[in-house]
C-alpha cells in the first residue's frame, strides 16, 4: 500500500530546499545603485515645462553634493552561508516530525488505516490494534471515537466492567445518543452482577425517552426486571425488544423462550407446564443458594501438542442438550494462568434469566479465543461434550482441539 503521507513530506521538504537553496542564488540583484546624476536627470523630466529657476536650483544641488558617487566595487553578491541554510532545513524538518507527533496526527492515521483492513487481520494483530487503541485513548481522554469503538470492543467480548468505564467517559464528554446511554446501561448492569442501579436505571429510560426502540436499554430493564421478579414489566420490555427482530431469527426465537419463561413464571403456561417459581425465580423447595449449587463443573486441559497463547481468554458455555447454536443458558469468561482449568456453570452465569439448575442435561463447548471475541468464528481451540448430566459431582473433562 503506498504511503502518501510520506511522498507528500519528502515533496514539501524538497520544495523547501528550493526555495532556500536554489531560488536565492539566481534571485541577485546585478546592477549598480541609483546615482546623483540618475537623480538629476529624473528631476529635470519632472521639471519639464515649469520655471528655469527650477531646474537651476536641481543642478545647484547636483554640484553641491558632487557629480560623481563612490559606487561599490563590483564583486561576488552576498549568499547565506551553506552550512546555515542546511542547519535551517534541518531544523526545519524536525520542527515538523515532532509537531505532527506531538499533535497525534502520526498515531492517528497508522490506527485508521489498521482499522480500515481489520477484516483481514490476524487475532494477534487484533490485540495489538486495541493495545494501540487503548494507549492512544489514555493519550487523548477527550477523543470520543476511541471511547467507543473501546467501549462497544469490549461489551461485544464480554467484558462489561472495562466497557463500563468507556461509556462512562462518553457520557461525560457529553454524549447523548440513545445507543450510548442503553450501551452504558447495559454494561454498567452486567459489570455490577447484573444489579440495576439508579444510574443504569435513568440511563436506560433516557435513552428510551428519545428512541423507543433502543435495544441495549430494553434488554437491560427487560432482565433487570426479570431478576426482581416482575415478569410483567420483563415480558413487556421482552416484547417491544422482539418486534425489532426478524420473525424466524435466532434472536426472534431466544426472545420467544425466555418471554415464555417469564408467563411460566406469572401462572400464565397451560396447565401442568408452569413449575411453581418463588421471588427469586427459582422453583419452590430450592433456596437461592441451593439452586445455584446445581450445575456443571468443567475441566478444559489444554491441547496436547501446542501451548495456548498467553492472554488468551476462555469461554465456556452451557446450551440445552443437543443444541450448537442459540442463546446459551450461562456462560463463564476467564483468563487462565495455568491449565488445567477448573470452571463451574451455575446459575450465577445464566443468561437472560435461564437457570442451569433447571436444566436436567446441557451441552457444554469451549472457545478459547485470542482477541477476546467469542464464537467458533474467533475460536483458536475448540472442544465440545454433548449430554452432560446437570447436577453429577464428577467433572466434565474437555481437551481443547484445533479448529
């Protein structure tokens, strides 16, 4: 890819040395000054047709101050000395790196351009990239664009807590968009263990106030109101959130389940479907801390030839048994130290109000992925187990393979 940033440099800096170098040695003056008598004879055209006491009084002067100057010798004309005018060029040249450095520019364009072909890049070029992103933001905390292309980076991998603080800095640039005041709310809800706080709250209503149809902010009351136990306000933000989706859509369908779930939970199901669900949505005869004590617990060993790059994050997921794609019921992100890694899914993981503990057998698959992105698509190891018994004390083992 050609640089054009540099042939127009190197063009500037060469027009610069013309225009201290070469232009100055033919712009000379080689002619000799005006002299006395050049001034007579200008006076006297001047005088042409008035009073000959005038022109007496002209060469009066003339003879006073002398018919003939003492002109210059003729000689070399005076140049700048070449040493200076490279000295200035020279200085010149670095006054300009540093300023554009210094203002940013250089970093700025080197990121766009990365940004432009982030298609093609490697995952290892990816993590560069947002190092690069983040220490450039750090550098420049009023530039919004860096914020959120962070902030939304890091609500996408899963990492709610750093993407809160992101959109934090936005809102405080004064940020007023509906999609990041729902963002901000979402990622501050999920940070804060999906509690919904008085900040997250008016975030989330302001963004609906102006767009009815955010759905970052109808997500997020809609699951905040599903952990508080009001299914009905849950199945009404649910709803408004599924007439955004295609009907047919893995998102369209996810919506339908947990909606459904939520009318199980009101009395609504027909009869014989709808388990009894206390407060807390879990089932009667479970406490909270019982319900969340069913789940799986998983063993991810490491590829057996090959080492994980370190940095790298792990997902692990639950889904109902038999099931690859769609919503998971809990998902756990972490960042290993040493393998083996141990991971337990219970209900503290669960998504949009699922509950693993309800589930009598899930499949459980895991992505270890070098940018922090999930899915297969991003995955650098990947392994799977079908039919795993929700419940059993005996860990599932699953040795990561390439993908």
């Amino acid at each position: 890819m050609i640089d054009y940033f540099w042939i127009a440099a190197g063009a500037l800096l060469l027009g610069a040395i013309v225009w201290v170098i070469v232009l100055p040695r033919y712009w000379q003056r080689h002619y000799p000054a005006e002299t006395n008598e050049d001034w007579l004879r200008l006076r006297q055209r001047e005088l042409a047709g008035e009073s000959e006491q005038l022109q007496q009084e002209a060469a009066l002067r003339l003879i006073e101050d002398g018919v003939v100057d003492e002109l210059p010798l003729p000689g070399a004309p005076k140049a700048p000395s070449k040493a200076a005018q490279w000295i200035g060029i020279l200085m010149l040249t670095l006054s300009v790196v540093l300023l554009y450095q210094r203002l940013g520019g250089w970093e700025d364009v080197t990121i766009a351009r990365a940004l432009s072909d982030v298609e093609r890049a490697q995952p290892a070029e990816i993590i560069a990239l947002i190092a690069r992103i983040e220490s450039r933001a750090e550098a420049r905390p009023g530039n919004a664009d860096y914020a959120l292309l962070l902030g939304e980076y890091y609500l996408s991998g899963n990492d709610p807590a750093a993407a809160s603080d992101y959109f934090d800095r936005l809102i405080a640039m004064g940020a007023t968009a509906p999609e990041i005041l729902g963002k901000a709310a979402q990622a501050e809800f999920l940070a804060n263990d999906r509690q919904l706080s008085a900040q997250a709250r008016a975030r989330a209503e302001q963004a609906l106030a102006i767009n009815t149809a955010e759905p970052a902010a109808l997500a997020t009351l809609g699951m905040a109101a599903f952990e508080a136990a009001d299914f009905r306000a849950a199945i009404q933000y649910w709803e408004r959130l599924q007439a955004l989706e295609a009907p047919g859509s893995r998102g369209h369908s996810m919506l339908a389940q947990i909606i459904e779930r939520a009318r199980v939970a009101l009395g609504e199901a027909p009869s014989g479907e709808a388990p009894s669900v206390g407060a807390g949505g879990s089932p009667d005869g479970l406490s909270d801390a019982a319900s969340g004590s069913l789940g799986v617990e998983v063993v991810v060993r490491a590829p057996e030839r090959t080492s994980v790059p370190n940095g790298s994050v792990v997902f692990v997921l639950a889904r109902p048994a038999g099931a690859e794609q769609g919503m998971p019921i809990a998902v756990s992100r972490t960042q290993p130290d040493s393998w083996p890694l141990a991971i337990r899914l219970d209900d503290r993981q669960s998504m949009a109000g699922q509950l693993i503990s309800e589930s009598k057998a899930v499949s459980i698959e895991v992505q270890v992925s070098i940018d922090g992105q999930p899915g297969r698509e991003n995955a650098l190891y990947w392994g799977r187990v079908d039919a795993v018994e929700v419940g059993v004390a005996e860990p599932v083992v699953i040795t990561l393979g390439d993908q």
